[in-house]
C-alpha cells in the first residue's frame, strides 16, 4: 500500500496493518510485532534531576499525539530520547517492532523518525531549497558529492533531490521563497522551514517541538493545516506545544507531563476537564486553554 505525504507517494508496506481506534495501547502488549512506536517504562536523569520517569505509551499511524506539560515537564528530554539523541536512564523503545534502545541518532532517523527543534536549527548561510534539501542526504546522495562528480546518475539523484524539496516547501507554504536565503526570512517562515527539512528525509513518524511558538494566531492556524494534513497523509505527529488553542485542536490523544511523569492523558475534551491537568497549568481556579492563548 502507499501514503501520501506531502503530497508525495511513499510506499509504506506496514500501513496495511490495521489502525486500532484507540490511540495508545498497553505498552506491554504489542511492541515487538506491530508498526508503531512503544515506549516502555522510559526514564531520563541528569545528575539528580529526573527529567523523564517511568513513562510507557504507544504511538499509532497517522495519528496526532500530542505531549503538553508545564515548563521542565519533560517533553523535549521525551524527544530526545525518541530520536536516539539521549540515552535512557531505564526503559526501551520499539520502532516498528525492532528495539532501538541504545541505537544512535541516525539509527532512529533510518527507522523512520523525524523532528523540529524547540530552538530554530536552520542553515541561516543556505537558501530555504539547500535546507530542506539537506535533510534528504538519508533517502538520496544530495549535497556535494554529486556537484563534484557531476556524473549523470548522480546529476540525476541531485535533480530529484531539487524537485522532491521543493515540492515539500510548497507543500508548507514556502514555494516562492525556495531561493530565499534562510537569513532573509521571517520567523514564521523558518518555522515552517523547519518541517519542510524534516520531511524530506521521509519520516514515519515526525516528531515537532513547539512548531507554533512564537507564531501569531493565523500562522498558528496554518500550522494546525499542516498537521492535519501529515496525519491525514499517513505520518504519525508527536506535537509539544504550548498553545492549547493548536493542541486541543488537531490531537487525537493527548499526553499531559509533569515533573517527567504522566499526569493525564485522553482526548482533548478528557484532558481539558481533567483537574489535575487544569491545577498544573493554572492553578485550579483557569481553564488551560487560557494559559498560551
Ligand atoms: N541536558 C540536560 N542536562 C541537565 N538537565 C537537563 C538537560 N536537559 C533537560 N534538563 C532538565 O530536565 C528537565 C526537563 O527539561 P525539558 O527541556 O525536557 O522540559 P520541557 O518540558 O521541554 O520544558 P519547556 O516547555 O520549557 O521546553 C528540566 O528540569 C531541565 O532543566
Ligand atoms: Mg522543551
């Protein structure tokens, strides 16, 4: 079977496995023999601070799981983790029924993993086109090399290549600005930027930490366009974010932290009235869409 992504056609033979209607699974029950992603008993300590404890979920296809929580919750170290660029503490994690506990960065990013970056990781000296192209070096021999060799199989790989990330800036909105040099643009613009690069290495899973900060609501909403369509798509999105507005509108499940730990978790309508979840953001007398609005 194929998905589309970004409007693109991806052969993904796992998606003809059936989607379960419930967004996580007991996480002992399934990993190991299905397509998702499990997490089992994951903990992250730094000296003595417990940034991540004990956590066990599921991740389904084409789902939106999104991870809110107060400020130190936990929720970047959790992407770290996922994407192999920390080390668990305890605990494991099965991508696609393979354990990558241990595994380097690349290996979770060959597994089919992506991210954004809570703080802007962009070639500021590359165009929006080099940028989104430099994250496709996973998928084809884009770069340098090929530019050097300029052998016809090469040219051709980085002519794909060119094609691909430009269908992929259009794809978020940035098609007029592919030679736009990344320092010209504006913070809205680089957000986006952000997602285009992290979907040119053709990631089962995408992982973005806080892709609306610093956006304005029109922005923000364009955002939440973006994720649907990914989900829709076939990609599953892990989203932390602290704007309730985007979170409550595009999750399937919501994953509340706090202090590392899981705090709450649910629908957007679950964890909204949840007053554990309303007591860490606000304090129990406000609403916690309130907070970021
Ligand atoms: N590399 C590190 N070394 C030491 N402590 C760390 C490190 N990374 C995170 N921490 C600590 O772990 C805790 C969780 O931090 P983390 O950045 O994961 O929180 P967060 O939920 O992403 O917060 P925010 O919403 O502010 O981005 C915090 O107490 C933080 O200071
Ligand atoms: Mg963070």
């Amino acid at each position: 079977m194929a998905h589309s992504q970004a409007g693109l056609t991806v052969s993904d033979p796992a998606s003809d496995s059936t989607m379960a209607s419930a967004c996580t699974v007991p996480a002992d029950a399934t990993h190991g023999t299905d397509d998702g992603l499990h997490v089992q008993g994951l903990s992250k300590e730094f000296g003595g601070i417990h940034a991540v404890q004990d956590l066990s979920f599921s991740l389904r296809e084409g789902m939106v799981h999104s991870i809110i929580g107060p400020n130190g919750a936990g929720k970047t170290t959790l992407l770290n983790l996922l994407t192999g660029v920390y080390l668990p503490s305890t605990g494991r994690i099965h991508i696609r029924g393979r354990d990558l506990t241990g595994l380097p960065a690349h290996a979770f990013a060959a597994a089919g993993i992506g991210r954004t970056f809570q703080n802007l990781q962009i070639f500021f000296n590359m165009t929006a086109l080099e940028n989104v192209m430099t994250g496709r070096h996973l998928r084809e021999r884009c770069g340098l090399l090929p530019t050097l060799l300029r052998t016809p199989q090469l040219r051709r790989a980085e002519r794909d290549c060119r094609e691909h990330a430009l269908r992929l800036l259009k794809f978020v909105g940035l098609g007029a600005q592919a030679e736009s040099s990344a320092d010209a643009m504006p913070y809205g613009a680089l957000k986006r930027l952000e997602i285009a690069r992290a979907l040119a290495g053709e990631p089962k899973i995408l992982l973005l930490d806080e892709p609306a900060a610093g956006l304005n609501p029109t922005e923000s909403a364009d955002v939440a366009v973006l994720i649907r369509r990914l989900a829709e798509g076939g990609t599953t999105v892990v989203l932390v974010e602290h704007n309730m507005r985007l979170v409550m509108g595009v999750s399937d499940h919501i994953l509340v932290l706090d202090y590392g730990r899981r705090l709450a978790e649910g629908t957007a309508e679950q964890v909204r009235n949840d007053p554990r979840v309303i007591e860490a953001y606000l304090g129990a007398a406000a609403q916690p869409e309130q907070a970021h609005a």
